[in-house]
C-alpha cells in the first residue's frame, strides 16, 4: 500500500490519505481496510441504482460469474479469453502505472499485466467487496504489483493524472452518472495516456441479424447503445469506436489530451458535432 498512497485522495474531499493502522483517514474521514481491500466508500454517497447493483454481486454470484460470461461467450459465438486478449492489446499501455475500473474478478488482470511486459504495477477498483476478494486471488499470481480498492467510479479516490493507462470493461452501461465516470477516468489518467471503455451495446449491423436478435433476448443490457454523448470530447484526442464479442460490445479508445492539441480539439470539435448529428437524426 506505501507504492500507492502518495496518489490516494479522499473521494469526496480530494484530500490525501494518510495510514493509521487498519484505517486510512483524510481530516476526519476515515475509511476501513478490510482484508488488505481499502475501501473508499461513503454508502450514503452512492446512486441507487449503483446500490441497487452493488447488491446483485454478492459473495455467490461472484463464484458463479466467470463461468457465466464464459458460457455467454461460446453461446454468442466467441472465446472470452481471447476476446479479453484482444482488449487489453488494443490498449496499448505504455510502461507505467494502469487503473482498471470496475476490476470485477480479475478477469483481464492477467492480459493486462501481459501488455505492460512484466513492470508497472496495475490498481483495481470496484464497488463489490465480494468481487474484489475474487480478484485478489487471481492478482497473487500476476508478475506486477496489482493493489485492489473498493470505490465508486464516480468518486475515484486518486489524484489527477495518476495513470499512464486507464481501462474499463463491462458495468458503465447502469453506472449512476456515466457522464461523470468517464470524466473521472480522464482527470486521473496522464496527458496522452490511452483509455479504454466498453460495454454491452451491439452494432447495427448486428442487431438487425437473428443472432442478434437472439442476444437481446438473453441479455437486455446488448440493446444499449455507445455513450457519446458522455465523452468530454473537449479533453480527449485520438478518438476510435470498435467493436467486440462480435460485435455485441462496443469499445471506445481515445487519449487524454496534451496541452498545446490544437488540431486535435478542432478534430473532437468535428466529431462531436457529427455525433449529435447522427443521434438527432440529421
């Protein structure tokens, strides 16, 4: 925990954290550490449908999770290792510190740790205690420091720009203010640093097929669409819409923005214009 308590921040203050014990504690706010896990909630801070969620990933829905999405997977057609491969290579991270949010199990942990070439060190956060136990045992045979906190993506509890890679796969679809997280994702990564961002959410193309039709079906969450209008295209360059799970997942990957971008923020200008275009139909 020292490596990684200079970045702490309270938050709701934004204040740093300071150890004591068990604890850590920023100007009377004191959070617990419980099983080696910080956890740098306040409940009654939380949206209700976070709350609502947080419920659904309990200690037995956490053992049972990877081998549904696994199930899911080969139903639609796909091999979730090789997908997640896939995802953490299409990140890119440079050498560094990364940030998973919304770290679940720890299912990608190992192909993140893979891209980052054995150095680093990779923080997890997530807002179930039971899904991070999950994960803290798939992180004790990682090659890289992995150190795993409970938090809101809303509240990330780092200072800004932290990270030299921020990912996010699977959740932000029902998080309580999804405007509010990928800004929180940009304002702890480092200028330049790339950032991933997936969900359920199938192209068109797909929906309009009977497998698609068929993933609806089975999972309502694949009939959401990708969030752009919740990009703060003003602060992020070098903007990329793909596609995973054939097709069933959309993915953004972009890069914070460095000072002095001037084209590119005429270019996220352009693209957020014909973002809203297309959305209103235009």
């Amino acid at each position: 925990m020292e490596r990684i308590l200079p970045v702490l921040r309270c938050p709701y203050t934004g204040l740093p954290l300071q150890a004591a014990g068990s604890t850590l504690l920023a100007e009377g706010q004191f959070y617990a550490i419980v099983d080696g896990i910080p956890c740098l909630v306040r409940e009654d801070q939380l949206a209700e449908i976070d709350r609502h969620f947080q419920k659904q990933y309990d200690e037995q829905a956490a053992e049972k999770y990877d081998r549904a999405i696994d199930l899911l997977s080969v139903l639609g057609g796909c091999w979730a290792p090789a997908q997640r491969r896939r995802l953490a290579r299409l990140l890119s991270p440079p050498k560094g510190m990364l940030l998973e949010v919304s770290v679940g199990t720890g299912s990608n942990l190992p192909y993140l740790t893979q891209t980052l070439g054995g150095t680093g060190l990779i923080v997890g956060i997530d807002l179930s205690q039971a899904m991070l136990k999950m994960a803290q045992r798939r992180a004790q045979s990682l090659s890289v420091p992995t150190y795993l906190i409970r938090a809101d993506a809303c509240r990330l509890p780092f200072a800004d720009e932290t990270f030299d890679a921020v990912f996010h796969f699977g959740g932000i679809n029902m998080f309580g203010d999804i405007r509010q997280a990928i800004k929180e994702m940009v304002r702890v990564a480092k200028p330049g640093a790339p950032i991933l961002i997936g969900d359920e959410g199938m192209s068109e193309k797909r929906r309009g097929t009977w497998l698609g039709r068929c993933a609806a079906k089975m999972n309502s969450l694949n009939l959401c669409r990708p969030p752009f209008a919740a990009i703060p295209w003003e602060d992020v360059e070098a903007f990329r819409l793909h596609w995973a799970w054939r097709e069933q997942f959309y993915v953004f990957r972009f890069q914070k923005k460095r000072p002095g971008s001037q084209n590119e923020q005429h270019a996220s200008t352009n693209v957020q214009a014909e973002v809203r275009r297309r959305i209103q139909g235009g």
